[in-house]
C-alpha cells in the first residue's frame, strides 16, 4: 500500500470538523423518509438474534425463522434496529437475511449512528471487518435502497449541522487520535487502521459525488450553473467586503454545495473552482487532488 505524505494523513490538511449549525443538503437532492415512524419498544427475540457474534449461520438461521414468523424488522431497540445490530455484530448473513425481508435501510435510528450506513461506517464497530468488506457493506445497503444522501444531524455540544453519511464518516474519524498523528509517528497496526479508514472514506466519497452528479442531471443544466455562479459571485463579494449590505439576487435553483474531493458539506469551508464555478473543495490539498484525478479534463471540458 503506498504510504500518504505527511501533510495528507489528516485527509485534509489537520483540522477536524467545526459545526456551524449548517443546513446541509437541499431537500430535492434526498428522498424524505415516507415509512412508518419506527417504534421504539423493548428488546424483542430478533434484537437478541441480530447481536448474537458467536455463530453467523446459527443466528442467520434463527433470524429467518422469527422473520417467517412475523418479526418486525424495522422496531428500535436502545437506538438500535435488527439491522444496525447485524451490522455492528459483524454478521453479514443476517444483514442479506434481514433485507430480503424487508428490513429498511433507510430507517431512521435514535442511537448515535443515525442509520444503517452511519453504522456501517462508524469506527466503533470497525474491527468486526475487513476493508474490502466494510466497502461490500456499504454497496450491499446502497443496492438495497438506502440513500446515501439521506441528511444525518451532527452535534458538537450546542452547535449541530445536518450534513450526510460522509460528514457524519469523517466526524468519526477525526473522534480518534490516529487522525490528528503524523502517519510516520503512527504503529504498524495504526497505520494499517488508517489506510482501512482512508479507503472506506474514498469509497463513501465517490459514491456520493456519482448520486449527486446524477440527480444534478435532472435539473435544468444552464440554470443549475447560473446558481453556482452567483453563489461564487456572493462568496467572493462576502470575503472582499465582510459586513456590507449589499444584496445579490437569491439563488434561482437550490445546489448541494459539497466537497468535490472529500465530499463533506459541513464543517469545512468550501471556495469555488476559478475557472468554471461548477464544484467547490474544502481544502488546497482536496483542490489540487480533486484536479489531478478528474476536474482537469472536466473543467477544460465545460470551458
């Protein structure tokens, strides 16, 4: 695995998310959760069944039995859902058991992880999986439906910004040491749990930049970036004249503004492209990648 220069271990340049109570992703880029409020009850049989590590073909059997037998996939436990609970235990067959039946991976969770993707990504249940694994994961609840542009709440104390899955990946990340250590100074073992990080977190990124370019094609191309440009024109007028009252005409179509790079949306402060207008990046090092890897040809391609 080629080793990441020192000034790129922090993924970004070394500062971890500020919360600026952001609004997050317009609503017309996500699907609003239309299920049933879920229930939050007590522990049922299929909770225990899910959270069982022992034996996956053992628990993977029970649960088809309790679901032949009527158990409700989608009630809460301790924040949890059956499917978040097979997702923490590390049971991938209970995961493909429960959303043959039914199980919905877009149903919202009162714990800390907001959803079945938050939990997937989450750190705390990390070293159930492998890297590959923790990708096919994501891809495995991608494929069943769930929206990996669904808004997730962040909460710093006071300050909260909803935000989505990969701002909610990288405010896990950055919870952890190895994100705020120099990738030389880290253990063999660390080093290995930051490239596990890294590579799940590029995986989530590059999904949500391929459902955000494709729900952006069915807008109304020129008015699409008549809206990022004079979004560029107020942050440029903003920075050169910081207090002025000088009013811009609103936004004709609402964009979601993120990181074309790393893909986060809040915490971060995002500055345009300055030859096109057309993506935004957090950070010189997202800018210079993101140009490197795609926006070059994309970029000389629009103008």
């Amino acid at each position: 695995i080629p080793q990441p220069q020192d000034g790129e271990a922090n993924l970004k340049g070394g500062a971890p998310l500020q919360l600026k109570n952001e609004a997050g992703p317009p609503r017309e880029y996500f699907s609003s959760y239309k299920g049933p409020v879920p229930e939050e009850g007590g522990r049922s049989a299929l909770h225990i069944a899910c959270e069982r590590e022992d034996n996956s073909e053992h628990a993977r059997d029970v649960i088809r039995l309790l679901l032949m037998h009527q158990a409700n996939p989608n009630t809460l436990w301790s924040g949890h859902s059956p499917l978040s609970l097979a997702i923490a235990s590390g049971n991938d067959l209970a995961v493909t058991e429960l959303l043959k039946h039914g199980a919905d991976p877009n149903l919202p969770l009162s714990g800390a992880a907001r959803s079945a993707l938050c939990t997937a990504v989450s750190t705390a249940y990390e070293q159930q999986r492998t890297a590959a694994q923790r990708i096919a994961l994501v891809d495995k609840l991608l494929e069943a439906g769930a929206d990996i542009l669904a808004p997730v709440t962040l909460q710093e104390g006071q300050r909260k910004a909803v935000g989505t899955v990969v701002d909610y990946a990288y405010y896990e990340y950055y919870q952890d040491r190895i994100a705020h250590t120099p990738y030389h100074i880290l253990s063999a073992s660390e080093q290995e749990v930051f490239q596990t990080r890294r590579s799940l977190l590029e995986h989530i990124t590059a999904k949500l930049r391929e459902c955000v370019i494709l729900k952006e094609k069915e807008w109304d191309q020129d008015e699409l970036r008549r809206s990022k440009k004079l979004d560029s024109a107020i942050h440029t007028h903003v920075s050169k004249k910081k207090g002025g009252s000088h009013h811009v005409e609103e936004m004709r179509l609402p964009f979601f503004k993120y990181c074309y790079q790393c893909g986060r949306s809040v915490g971060v402060q995002l500055s345009p492209c300055q030859h096109c207008h057309e993506v935004f990046t957090c950070s010189d090092i997202c800018k210079k990648k993101s140009w490197n890897e795609r926006h070059r040809q994309e970029c000389l391609g629009l103008l």
